[in-house]
C-alpha cells in the first residue's frame, strides 16, 4: 500500500535528541481536521503530560471537534481543539474531554514514556 495515499499520511513524531516514531494520520478519521493538520506541517512544541497516559503538545492549528469520542487505545493519536494540542496515547484511556481521533502509531510506543516535561516534539512529513 502507499504510504502517501489520499487517506491516510506517514509522518514523523521527533522527540528531539532522542528519537524518531512513525504514525499515520487517517482522512478518514476525521477529514477536515487531518486536512488542516496537514496544511499546517511542520508543528512542533514542548511536550506536557495528562496523568500518566497522554503525552501532548500544544500548536496554533484550530480546527473545531469532529467525531468526537472520549475513549482512546493505546497508539491513538487525538487532537483537543479547545487547546489545539496532539494528544499521543501511551495507555488505553476513558478521558474527561472529548477529542478527535486522527491517527495511530505503527512504532513501538515505550520510548513515549520517556519523554520529558519540556522536551520538543516535532510532527512532520518525511520526505524522502
């Protein structure tokens, strides 16, 4: 399959300095926020925590709610429009705040889990 098809896009997630994570965001999913998402690439900015199953980071991409769901698997990728943040899953979560689902990661997710409060986090396309 494709990995640059219509429906679904291959990015990066760098944690920098330390490691890179592919993941693929999904049309699907939601369709007018992974296309404003990915109009908007390269996004980065310092990594923050909820509780101990979400890592994020906070943009400027504003995009409203769009199929909205409150539980997420762990692998999920979420964007929060209230705060325009991509909320990366590390546990299987029942969260507070509604989200839209755009994507998952097909690496390993462990490496997530050492992220750092304040380590920059890069979402990008790779070009090849």
């Amino acid at each position: 399959m494709d990995t640059s098809s219509v429906s679904r896009k291959q990015l990066i997630l760098e944690i920098r300095g330390k490691i890179k994570l592919s993941c693929d965001l999904k049309r699907h999913l939601s369709p007018r926020t992974v296309g404003s998402i990915m109009r908007s690439l390269p996004l980065e900015g310092n990594s923050h925590f909820l509780g101990q199953s979400i890592v994020y980071f906070e943009t400027s991409v504003d995009s409203g709610i769009e199929r909205a769901r409150s539980e997420f698997k762990k692998g999920d990728i979420a964007f929060l429009p209230s705060t325009g943040s991509f909320c990366f899953f590390i546990r299987n979560v029942e969260s507070a705040k509604t989200m839209t689902p755009i994507g998952k990661f097909n690496d390993d997710l462990d490496e997530l889990k050492n992220v750092k409060p304040g380590d920059v986090l890069r979402l990008y396309e790779e070009t090849t």
